[in-house]
C-alpha cells in the first residue's frame, strides 16, 4: 500500500514523509533546547545534538499525527499528502528515533534530562484529537514543549537545573502560550463546528485576544521583574523590549498575521535572551 497520496515509487514517499518537516513550527522548540545548551555555560556536542533529535523528533510525531487527524479523521484539511498508512510509518520511524535518541540522552546526559525530554514525545502524539479540545490543555501543549526542551537541553549540558533556568521556562511557557492563542483564533469558526475548545472557541475572538495580551504582557514583565530581583543578568531587559515592540505591532494585525509576527518575534526574543546572558551563564 502507497505512502503517498500524490505520485508513485520510492521518491514521492520520500518527498511526502519530507514534506512533514515544518520549519516554522519546528524550529522553536528545537532552537530552545539549543538555547537551554548553551545557556548552561559549557556546551558538549554530543549531548546537544542528540537532544536535538529527540525534541525533532518528537515534534515530526506531532506534525505527522495532527495532520493525520485533521484530514483522515475529522475531514478538517483540503489534502494531504500521507496517505493513513503513510502516517502510521512516519509516526513509527519518527517515534523509533525519538526512542533511540532519548536513550543516547540518557547515557551521556543522564536520567534528569531525559525525564525532561520524554514527555515531549506524549504531548505531541495526545495534541491530537484528545488535547486540543480543552481550552487549557490546547493552548499549553506546545508551549509546555518548547519549556520542556529549553529544560532538557540544559540539563543534557549540566546534568541539574538552577533557578533561574527554570524562570527562563516559565517565561517562555507564559509568552509562546499567548502566541498560541493568537494563532488558535485563526480556526475559531471550523473549531467551534467540531466541538474543539481552544481559548478562543470557549471566550470568543475579543475576550481570547485580550487573554493573549496578558500572557504576552505577564511574560514581558516577569523578565524585567527577575532582571530588578538580581536572578536574570540586568541585559535581558533588552530581550523584553524587542519583543514587546513586535507585540505592538501584532496587536493591531489580524489572527494569520498577528501570528506570523509574533513567531518571528519570538525567535527574536530567544536570540536577544541568548546574547544577553552569554556572558553570565545560568549555569554559574
């Protein structure tokens, strides 16, 4: 039985399985467990990239499986480009790598990281269809993802977490959580026709964006506030007011754009967060 919907033979099952890769989505979390890496202040290679491979791993699992859901299931999608079968052997290699992956973590890392790590793989495959219809557990799954692997990746360098690590965590939890229900908002008609309870679905559009809002301000000004507490290096303030201009502009955008802006945003906000902190590890 094929793996793809679209073209016959080795390489369209090739070109399907790759079209999975979802830069846009993928690369928060895994440039988090870099962050994590390198924030511990001595950055091994072995047990970085390996813990990269779990988090991409587990987040093709999540990809795979929603889409899966999304147009075999509930008839959500136009297409694509899997077939039900084709799902099911992505989801199974992807898992297999993550497996592999996580147990390379744990023998050069040891059991913290790789008990930080391992819940990602269950929270991308439940994100769909049992997670996204509860307005919580839909809008925190990927943030709690990103927080995981940003806590993962330090500890496959470090082997403990600090505090302030932790906080770094807490602050991304905060702000990737409101982007999220920026982005929910998005598919609040066809969310509401199936029954899925994101913020949005639950609150309505208005009350969902004002909700966003504060997550996004809580995050922003939880930074300046560990900055005045002495447990963030004093820079890291600059990393609140990039992003705190960006949120600005998203406010006044549209669902699709506001989203766009505000994932772009945040990468922005790790990389100033990385730089600024550069010079005083949390691992110190």
């Amino acid at each position: 039985m094929a793996l793809a919907r679209h073209g016959d033979g080795p390489r369209a099952a090739v070109a399907a399985l790759a079209s999975q890769v979802h830069p846009v989505f993928m690369l928060p979390p895994v440039a988090a467990s870099g962050f994590g890496g390198l924030l511990s202040g001595d950055f091994a290679l072995a047990p970085g990239l390996l813990h990269g491979a779990v988090v991409f791993a587990g987040l093709y699992t999540a990809h795979v499986k929603d889409g899966y859901v999304d147009f075999h299931v509930r008839g959500e999608d136009d297409d694509h480009p899997l077939t039900a079968r084709g799902c099911g052997v992505a989801i199974g290699l992807a898992t297999a790598t993550f497996v592999a992956c996580l147990a390379g973590v744990w023998l050069t890392a040891g059991p913290l990281a790789a008990a930080l790590t391992a819940p990602g793989w269950v929270i991308g495959y439940l994100h769909a269809p049992q997670l996204d219809l509860h307005p919580v557990t839909a809008t925190a799954g990927y943030p709690s993802g990103i927080a995981l692997a940003l806590l993962g990746g330090f500890a496959a360098q470090a082997g403990t977490l600090t505090p302030r690590v932790v906080a770094f965590a807490a602050v991304l939890l905060v702000v990737v959580a409101g982007i999220k229900v920026i982005d929910d908002a998005q598919d609040y008609a066809y969310d509401r026709s199936i029954g899925k309870r994101t913020v949005a679905v639950v609150l309505g559009v208005s009350r969902a964006r004002r909700v966003a809002h504060g997550l996004l301000g809580a995050g922003l000004l939880a930074v300046v506030g560990l900055s005045a507490a002495g447990l963030f290096p004093p820079s890291t303030v600059a990393a609140a007011a990039v992003f705190s201009v960006v949120a600005v502009i998203a406010r006044g955008a549209g669902p699709k754009r506001a989203t766009m802006l505000l994932v772009r945003g945040s990468y922005l906000f790790l990389a100033v967060l990385l730089a600024t902190t550069w010079t005083a590890p949390l691992g110190g």
